[in-house]
C-alpha cells in the first residue's frame, strides 16, 4: 500500500446524536445522554502504518476549535455501514472497467456482512445502479452492466450520494468510496458547498485517483477535489501508478472501516449556531499517526442544492 500512499493514518468521522439515558465508558454499553454529542469513529496507525486496535479511552485526547472535551462514550467495534460506491464511467474508464469492478466487488466481500452498499455511476450525467442492498450477488450483477461513455462529473455524483445516504441509510455510518481517472470537466456542483454538505451529514469519502494517463493540468485539478474533499471528512485518497494496485486498495479500504474506534464527546459550546468547528484528535502514543476530519457545522444537516444531473 506504500506505493499508493505514503504513510497510513487515522480515519476520523463526526455525526451529531441525541440520546436519554446516563453516560458510560463501558465498551459494552451504548451511550445515553440528554446533550447534544459530536460522534467519532477513528482509526489508528502506529509509526509503521500498523494498526492500533486495543488503545483505551485515556489513550485519546479531543479538541473543539482548541479546547479540550471531555470524552462522553468509547468503544472499538466492527460497526455495520451504508457505503455508496461512485464509479467514473467516462469514455476513458473503458479498458479500467473489469479492474475496477473486481476490485469494488473485494471491497464489499472483505466488509462487514451486515453492511449496506449502493452504487452510483458518471459521465456528464449521474445514474444509480443499484440501490442499497446486502447482496454481493447483485451488485456483481448490476457493476456487469455498466458502459463507459461521455465526459466527467464527479462533484455532481457525490452531491447525489451524499444526499442518498442521508435519505435512505440504515446505519449511523456512512461512506463514499469514489473512483475516478480525471477532471471533473462536467459537474455543476461547486468543491466548496459540496465539502460543506458532506461535513455537515458526517459523511466520510474515501477517493482513488487513477491519474496516471492525464496530463499535468488535468491531473492537478482532479488531485484538487480529492484532496479537498477526503482531508475535510476525514477520509483517504490514493493515486495508484499502476492498475492492478487498485485491488489492495480497496481490501485495505475495507478493513480499516472494520478497525474504527467510536468516541462521543459533550461539545462544551452547545450553541446550534452553524458555525464551523474545528476539530483535533490526538492520541499519546509514541510516533502514532492521527489523521482527523477537519470540522462540522453545528447546526441541523444541510440540504443539497438543486443539481441539473439529477438521477
């Protein structure tokens, strides 16, 4: 995985919850309070890029636009998620499509058996595939079905997937594991509201950019987006050189997503004033390396904005 990436990190993603009954640290209970609770779930890496899975609560440190908060609810579990797959299938994904259609199928094999999984596809329009399901059988089936043509609207794609997921999820987790091999030269959506709206739903995206053939300047803007939008939910991005790294990727996609800790913190401001927090997470081992969403807006989730590629 070092070839696609350098240097492993932790995977951080914030939801608001609201629950009843007495807090707890107990690893076996689920958490009940009256407050308003920022949820994290994250994934640690020691120096070398191996996991970190038996870490206690006092091992974790939380700050909210620098102040430190106190943590409510920890455990590490296997958590069940509702993760959309947002396939580029542009004209010049043709001869990548088998490759990547095995490797999105590793993915989900290597996941949880209770997760939820849909499939969304691009071009200049957006299409969904294949609706929410625990069929690896159907979605095999229906990734067969997909043909390559047009140009590339990425933006446009996650806008609709993050709004499906807030729509219709089923679990407390959610993710988009998007795929691409260029520009987005087609979308209306804009970066800046599309990170907003992905922050504000607490929807983590994972990225894998097959930039290898692009020019400089089409590559550059690509790798722009998937930055932006993987370093502000907290998520991952990887630029494989070559085509067949992308099924490692996806099967260590999948197990870091198993290898979460849940941590739920009492913001000490609980102000619903749509204001942007800044959020840091650290932990005190030695060398460990941490990497933590950006932020939320503490208000309710955001609505998506009217899009003119509408599935």
């Amino acid at each position: 995985m070092k070839s696609a990436k350098a240097g492993l990190a932790v995977v951080l993603f914030c939801g608001l919850a609201h629950t009843q009954e007495p807090a707890t640290l107990n690893s076996d209970t689920i958490f009940r309070s009256d407050a308003r609770l920022v949820e994290v779930h994250a994934t640690v890496f020691d120096s070398k890029g191996h996991l970190l899975t038996d870490l206690q609560a006092n091992a974790f440190r939380i700050y909210e636009n620098d102040v430190p908060q106190a943590i409510k609810f920890f455990r590490r579990e296997d958590a069940p998620v509702s993760l959309g797959l947002i396939i580029d299938n542009s004209a010049s994904m043709l001869l990548r499509r088998a490759q990547v259609n095995a490797a999105a199928l590793d993915l989900v094999r290597s996941s949880n058996k209770d997760d939820e999984v849909f499939v969304m596809t691009f071009n200049d329009k957006v299409q969904l595939v294949q609706d929410l399901t625990h069929s690896v059988g159907q979605l095999e089936k229906s990734l067969s079905s997909i043909d390559s043509t047009g140009a590339t609207a990425m933006r446009d794609a996650l806008l609709l997937g993050i709004d499906h997921l807030k729509r219709l999820a089923k679990t407390d987790k959610k993710v988009l594991l998007v795929v691409t091999d260029g520009e987005d030269n087609a979308s209306v959506e804009r970066l800046d509201h599309l990170v907003r709206f992905a922050q504000q739903n607490g929807v983590l995206i994972y990225g894998i950019g097959l930039l290898s053939g692009e020019g400089e300047k089409e590559a550059a803007l690509a790798k722009r987006d998937l930055d932006a939008l993987t370093q502000a939910t907290g998520g991952e991005v990887f630029y494989p050189k070559e085509l067949s790294e992308v099924d490692g990727i996806a099967e260590y996609v999948a197990h870091e997503l198993r290898s979460q800790y849940t941590i739920a913190y009492d913001p000490t401001d609980q102000s619903q004033d749509g204001k942007y927090r800044r959020i840091r997470v650290e932990v005190n081992v030695p060398g460990a390396k941490v990497l933590a969403r950006t932020g939320y807006y503490a208000g309710p989730a955001a609505d998506a904005a009217p899009s003119t590629n509408q599935l």
